[in-house]
C-alpha cells in the first residue's frame, strides 16, 4: 500500500489512518500527530509501567535515537541544530527522536543565557 500524502510504499504495520486517508509515520509526524515532547503523562508510562522501558533505558529505542543519544553523551551538551546537523534531520524528524529520549529521562534541555542545550542525565 501506499501513503495517500507522500506515495511511498508502506506495510500494513506502518500505516496509520487519519480522517479516512492512510498515511505513513513521517507524514503523520509532519501534520503534527505524534507524542509531544513535554508529556507528563508518556514520561511516566515509559518509566513505571512494565512495557516500558524503564527510566534511563536505551530498550525500545531505535538505532537512530541510540546515536543520537550517544553524541549527545560524547559532546556533554550541544545545540538541537548541530545534532540535526550531523544526522541530517528536519526540525519533524528531530523532535521525534528528541521525544523517545525525553520520555526516557535520558536526556534534557538546559537553557544557558540565551541558548539551549541538550544534555545526557543518564
């Protein structure tokens, strides 16, 4: 089958239905339906529930957000751009691999003057 809004070839497993149109992930995240990054109620569910991973936890990840997080680690705190940057992410893309490792409590923004951070707080 195929995504009514971008045309690629998607499995049953990788469609999503929305407002009667099948739609891959990455158009779904595109019109914004994905978990938000700042939800109370995700992060718990991803830390104290037994089908989640547990806080601190890389099960679950993808490969993507497991390099993603391991240069956020290597750097000790460095900018949304320059991880979009070196994976060559969109600001979509970015925010969902960003979102799994917030709800992780892996990692965290910090602000420093005018200029935010990624930080590893594993």
């Amino acid at each position: 089958m195929k995504c009514s809004k971008c045309g690629r070839e998607i499995t049953q497993e990788q469609a999503y239905n929305y407002e009667g149109k099948t739609m891959c992930e990455d158009c779904m995240m595109e019109i914004g339906l994905h978990p938000k990054e700042c939800e109370p109620w995700a992060t718990y569910v991803a830390t104290h529930t037994p089908g989640g991973a547990g806080p601190k936890s890389k099960q679950g990840l993808t490969d993507l957000q497991k390099q993603v997080h391991e240069f956020i680690k290597s750097k000790g705190k460095i900018t949304r751009e320059d991880v979009m940057e070196r994976f060559k992410l969109s600001e979509s893309e970015m925010d969902t691999q960003m979102t799994a490792l917030y709800h992780s409590e892996m990692v965290k923004e910090n602000r420093e003057g005018n200029k935010v951070y990624l930080i590893n707080i594993q």
